[in-house]
C-alpha cells in the first residue's frame, strides 16, 4: 500500500509508491542508456589504470558517482594518494548536500529510512527529473527513489561489462588512450559553461592548479584548483 504521511499545505498527501517508482524509473529510462555507455568507458578506464574486477565494481556500488570516479581514476597510482582522493571527492560531491536539501518537500514526509534511501541513489539526472516532476505537482517521492535506481543499475552493469572486456584488451597507453579521461572532463566542463561569467573561476582554478602542480608534490594540485575556483565563484555569487 501506498504510504501517505503528512499533506502539504492545500494540497494531496505525499506518497511513497510502486506506482511513484515505476513512474520514476520509465522517466529516467533514455537517460540511463547514456549511463550504460559511460559505466563502459568508465570501466574500460579503471582496467587500463590498473583497478581490478572487483575495486572498479565496488567503486560503482559504493560511490556510485561518474565525475568522482572518472576523477579517481585519473588520481590512481602507486602509491595511492589516499587523503588527496578523499578529499577531491569530498569536494566534487558537496553539491549534494544542497540537491538533497531542495527535495525535502518530499522527503520530510516519508519515513527516514526511505528518504536516506532514497538520497543514497541520488545523481544529477534523478535529482533533476525529480525537482522537474516535484515542481509540476508530482507527490509520490519514491520517483527519487525509481529514478536513481535505474542510473544505478544501468551504471554498474556498463562498469561491469567495460572492465571485464577491456581487460581482455593488451595495454593501450602507447596509442594516447589513456588521453580519453582528459577529453571526458573537457567535454564535461563545456557542458558547464553559462557564459563569460564562468570565466573568471575556470582561470583562477587552472592557474592555481598549475601553480601547485609544479610546486606541490602528489596529486593536491586537484583539489587546490577546484577549492579556489569554487571560492571565486561563491564569492561572485555573494557579491
């Protein structure tokens, strides 16, 4: 049965469903196919770094977030730069703490364990179909749940099978493959741009990670970029 907790104010009950999960789901349907082809390159990449069957599946499940991951591929090595990778990652997925915070008027309503549920499946595709759906009237917050299940699945499924037959390939480094992670991030951060505005923090985030980069040993120079870029932006922002 449908779960009905507590009505907005004025409005119908919010429900916690098979029918909001199904409808989530089908909804995230063409977008998870671009998901599947992304988990492949993805584990294609893990492979080619060095991250066995089971770290790359683990990684999908546990993580479950395509730009950290991407990121700690690239950040891979031996030996492994632990607090850098903690800490980028940390960054790069702060963001979610405001995309859960904007689905409160669903989640607050439904049982803990449902809305943590829920947010533990949360990406940006199913957080943007879900405040889109939320914002048209929609009351049923396990289409959160429906939606983020269906990238999961997808995700790892793409992850399994690149890393399995990539790994049947010989080492492809010598043919400028390994290039393909630089170019995922380029085409992502195009994919960004809002205009001149944005123009100002990409500067200073790259100038300070050359800077550090050639200054700093290890792989800080990441997180130093990312950390002032995002400072100038606030601070334009607030200004």
């Amino acid at each position: 049965m449908p779960e009905n907790i507590r009505p907005f104010p004025g409005g119908p009950p919010v429900a916690f469903s098979r029918a909001g999960l199904a409808a989530g789901a089908l909804r995230t349907l063409p977008i998870a196919t671009g998901g599947l082809a992304f988990g492949v390159f993805y584990g294609f990449l893990a492979g080619q770094n060095g991250l066995t069957l089971l770290e790359t599946s683990l990684m999908s499940a546990l993580v479950f977030a395509g730009a950290s991951q991407f990121l700690s591929v690239e950040l891979w090595g031996d030996p492994l730069p632990v607090g850098a990778l903690v800490a980028t990652v940390l960054v790069v997925n702060a963001r979610h703490l405001l995309m859960g915070a904007t689905l409160a008027p669903w989640l607050k309503h439904v049982r803990p364990s449902r809305a943590y549920g829920s947010l533990y499946f949360l990406t940006d595709e199913s957080w943007g179909l879900s405040v889109a759906d939320m914002r048209n009237g929609g009351r049923d917050a396990a289409f959160l749940l429906g939606s983020g299940l269906t990238i999961f699945l997808f995700w790892n499924t793409g992850t399994l099978a690149g890393r399995v037959f990539g790994g049947m390939l010989p080492d492809l480094d010598r043919y400028g493959i390994d290039f393909l992670g630089t170019a995922f991030f380029v085409a992502l951060l195009a994919g960004f741009w809002r205009g001149r505005g944005d123009l100002l923090p990409w500067l200073v985030a790259a100038a300070v990670a050359l800077a550090m980069e050639r200054t700093i040993p290890g792989t800080w120079y990441i997180l130093g970029g990312a950390l002032a870029g995002s400072l100038v932006g606030a601070l334009r922002h607030a200004r």
